[in-house]
C-alpha cells in the first residue's frame, strides 16, 4: 500500500487534487484524508525530522487491514484499483453536488451517430464507432489526469475488409505483457502487447483481425507491468523477466490512433514500484521516485543519475541504475 500511495501521492498533480478537497471532507473523506497528510508532510520541511502517518478512514465498509494497518500485504495492483475506485466515487459525488452533467454537443452527436450505424472514412477504412464518451459515474477531474482510451478495431472477412468496428475503453492503469521475453525494452513490452492478433467470432463461424490502439493518452501514464502468471498446472508464479526502460518514454506510433500527434507520446518517468521476494501471495514493495519531494530532509536537488528509494517510512537516495535489478511491477509517467 506505502508504494502505490508514495508513487501517486508525489506526482505534483495528484497532490494538488487531493489537496484542493481537504475542505470537502463531508463528500470526499479519504481523498481529504490524503490531503491533509500532504499538507502536514510538507509543512515546515526544514526543521522536522519525523515523518507524520497516514491514517486513512474506513469507508465503504472496507475492511480496517486493507487500508492500512500494515498488517497484511495486499497485491499493489488490487490496491491501486481499489484506491482510484474511492477516489472516483467520492470526487464523482462532489462533481454532482456542484453541477448536474450536461451533454456537450460532441456526446450528442456521438449518441446520435451510435444510435443510427453512423460510419465515417478513415483512410481506406469505413470505421463504425461504438463508444460512450465518459462512463457513468466516471469522475471528470480524474479522468483528465489519469484517463486514457483503447480503441479496438475488428476487421471482417474479404467482402467488408474495408469496414472496420470500433470499441472504445477507458483505462487509469494500462496492463502491459511481459510473458514473451526474458529481457525486453517498454517499448517492445508495448507493442507485443497491442499487437495485431486473430479472434473467433462463434457467433457467426467467423475469423476477424483485431488491432488496438491507443486513442486518448493521459497526463500520468500507468503502466503495470502483469509479472504473475498462471502455469499449465494452474500454479501462479511471479516472472522475473527484465523490462528495460530510462527516465523518458515515446510511446511507438505503430500502437497509437492516427489522431494522436507526435508531441502528444513523450513522457517522463516519475516513479517506479518494485516487488521484492520470489512467492507470489508475499513479498515487499517500495517504490522509486525520480524527484528528491519524497524527502522533505534532503533539500538538495537528486541528479538525472540518482533517484529517491522509499522502503516504507525509510527513505534515501540511491543510484538511478539500481533500479535495474528491481522487478519492477508499476511504471507512473507524466506527459512533457
């Protein structure tokens, strides 16, 4: 839990978030929760030397021990979707309290056009869309930080080869394949992952080509990298298989949408979140952050070679490329 919330917490505009609801308490409990102890972490940053605690409430009926005893260690990816789960709900619900959601003239059209087959020329491509703007019950706020789209076109047999449809779906975390490669760079990681494949359509007996591509990408990047794997036996195992990747990321064009422009694929790495152990039901996270604000002691700047490690409330600069015998679990980006 200390990782996840280290790896997002320190991202200037999460913090910002979080910090701008401390006076929402009422509507947003645990995102106010999160607030305060940014405020209090930072506050007077010279001369204290003890780090305050997290004390997150219990809410939805959520169980004491996931969030946040420190008792039990939960898996980071279950924890990060339950904590963006409450996030959401909560900022969601005081979105609605400000304002009831208006359609905006593009939702409209997009309802009107799924509504009647609408298709439009893309290329050589007739693309049919069937998509919703923004979930319900999605929050906005978040989803402008955090929220990307997966397009998946399906292409039919040789006599519609030139009509293809379109799903779109939304992400805060983008799960990326590992399994392929003992040693592979992100960047290959993504491909494979959003490769074009094969799929059967039982339906109607019929074999259809499935390419996906990246539609919407989002200001903080999450990239969880799926180290547990399930063998012929049924056994889950951890994969210790090697991702390369350094401080910057363009994310390949090759599994993006057209739409997206050059400019819009560069990212920068904020925060690395590593498994240690080789069991799969146990183990330890820390998290390695790219900026020295972890540290409200160090008032030096980190340079481009060193990073900050936080091993729970134990925090200390390290080297950069100690990062590299780490299994890392979640990549966090921000866009340039």
């Amino acid at each position: 839990m200390n990782s996840i919330l280290q790896s997002l917490i320190f991202l200037p505009p999460m913090a910002q978030l979080m910090c701008a609801l401390i006076d929402h308490a009422e509507v947003c409990p645990f995102s106010s929760a999160i607030g305060k102890w940014c405020l209090q972490y930072w506050k007077d940053k010279q001369s204290r030397t003890v780090c305050p605690v997290l004390r997150l409430p219990n809410v939805g009926g959520t169980s004491n021990s996931f969030v946040g005893s420190g008792a039990t260690q939960e898996d980071a990816q279950e924890f990060l979707q339950y904590l963006l789960e409450q996030l959401n709900s909560e900022i969601h619900a005081l979105e609605l309290t400000f304002s009831k959601p208006v359609a905006s003239k593009g939702d409209v059209e997009q309802s009107e056009t799924h509504e009647k087959g609408w298709k439009t020329v893309k290329g050589k491509d007739k693309l049919k869309f069937n998509r919703q703007a923004l979930p319900v019950g999605r929050s906005v706020l978040l989803d402008n930080l955090l929220g990307g789209t997966l397009e998946s076109h399906i292409k039919g047999n040789a006599k519609k080869k030139d009509e293809v449809s379109v799903s779109v779906e939304h992400f805060y975390s983008l799960p990326i394949d590992i399994c392929f490669s003992m040693s592979c760079s992100i960047e290959e990681a993504l491909e494979w992952s959003y490769r074009k494949e094969k799929v059967v359509d039982d339906d109607h007996n019929k074999q259809l080509t499935k390419t996906t591509y990246l539609g919407k990408l989002p200001k903080i990047l999450c990239l969880h990298l799926r180290r547990w794997a399930v063998t012929a036996e049924g056994e889950l195992v951890k994969l210790d298989n090697t991702v390369r990747f350094g401080k910057t990321l363009v994310i390949p064009s090759s599994i993006c949408a057209k739409e997206v422009a050059a400019n819009q694929r560069s990212y920068r790495l904020s925060s690395v979140v590593a498994h240690r152990g080789a069991a799969t039901a146990k183990g330890h996270y820390v998290s390695f952050l790219t900026a020295n604000a972890a540290n409200p002691l160090i008032t030096s700047s980190v340079t481009e070679a060193e990073c900050v490690l936080c091993d729970d409330a134990r925090v200390s600069v390290v080297p950069f490329e100690s990062i590299r015998g780490e299994s890392s679990y979640f990549l966090l980006y921000h866009k340039i």
